[in-house]
C-alpha cells in the first residue's frame, strides 16, 4: 500500500509486506489492519494465524477488506481509466467485521440521499463503474490534447467532483479518524495531480 495514504497516521509495519498496522481509536489495545485488497487477501491467514498465536482467537470468516474509498465512487475520477489496478493494487483497504461494521458502511454509502446531494454528476454519467472509469480518462486525455479552456474546465470540473466526494467520507467516517484520515489522503493525492 501506498504510505501517501497513511499520512497524519502513526501506522507501524506489521512484518507481512504492505500490511501496516494503526491503533484503533476505539480501543487503545486494538489495531486496524490496513493493506491493498491483493495484500491483505494474500497475507489473510497468516494475519489471523498470527493473531490466534497471540491469543486472540478470531474466525477469519467473519472478517472482509473494505475498500476506504470505494470503486464505485474512484471511478468517478480515475483519469488513468486503471479503475480495475487501483482497486486490487492501490486503494487502501481495512480489515473489517462482516456485521455491523462493515453492514452500516456500505449501507451509508449507498442511499439514494447520499448519491443525490453528493454525485449530482452521476446522472449524465455511464451507470457501470468500468464505463463511468473509461469515460473520465478520455474526457481527461481529450481535455489535455485541447489545452487552453478544454484543460481548464476539465479541471474545474475534476476538482468539484473530488471535493464531493471528499465531503462524502468526510461524513462516512465522521466518527473514525483513522479511516477518515485515509479517504482524505486518497483524494487529496488526486487533487495534487491536477
């Protein structure tokens, strides 16, 4: 995983490659469990392995890597048109609960209200995620070939939309800094490359 992304974060190297380790704010004696999705699914049962050995006994059943910005959304700025790399390469995962955790997650982050106020965008745009990825990078690659005005509204545009969607997890993650703070470094690393 990118370190950009843990930014702001007193993150420690667990020992297994690209899986980093900050303090739950929930519990001082609690860890989240950070990595790409490749990483994380590779290394799951050695972490929970490591875990039991450790004593603490979980059922790696019951736990998921949850996307900290999801494809869905980073399609909507994906100039590159990589959306399929950034989501098992890139994007910064956590080791979540299947309950209720990682239930009011994607329930949040799914409301019609949510997409209404936050991606009013989204109603000219291609409904699949890999189209809606596709078309930001042509209009970007469109947009720089033009230069001058093209390149200046495209960007205009991009930055209203990264804002959006930064607000957006700004109020997903109201109550978790760390996986705030980690949504904020995502968008603000795209907004530096515009």
């Amino acid at each position: 995983m990118n370190r950009e992304y843990l930014f702001g974060l007193r993150a420690l190297q667990s020992g297994l490659p690209g899986i980093y380790l900050v303090q739950d704010h929930r519990n001082k004696n609690s860890s989240r469990v950070l990595g790409t999705y490749y990483d994380l699914k590779l290394n799951k049962a050695t972490l929970f392995e490591t875990m039991r050995v450790f004593g603490q006994e979980e059922d790696p059943k019951e736990w998921q890597m949850h996307h900290i910005v999801e494809r869905q959304h980073f399609a909507d700025v994906d100039i590159r048109g990589l959306l399929s790399m950034y989501y098992w390469h890139d994007l910064p995962c956590v080791m979540i609960h299947n309950g209720s955790e990682h239930d009011a997650y994607n329930r949040l982050m799914r409301t019609k209200e949510s997409k209404n106020h936050f991606l009013p965008y989204r109603a000219s745009a291609p409904k699949r995620q890999a189209d809606r990825s596709i078309a930001i990078s042509n209009k970007y690659e469109d947009a720089m070939a033009k230069g001058g005005r093209a390149k200046a509204e495209f960007r205009s545009e991009l930055k209203d939309r990264l804002t959006r969607l930064a607000s957006l997890y700004d109020s997903f993650y109201l109550g978790d800094p760390v996986l705030g703070t980690i949504a904020s470094n995502v968008f603000n690393r795209l907004y530096s490359r515009i």
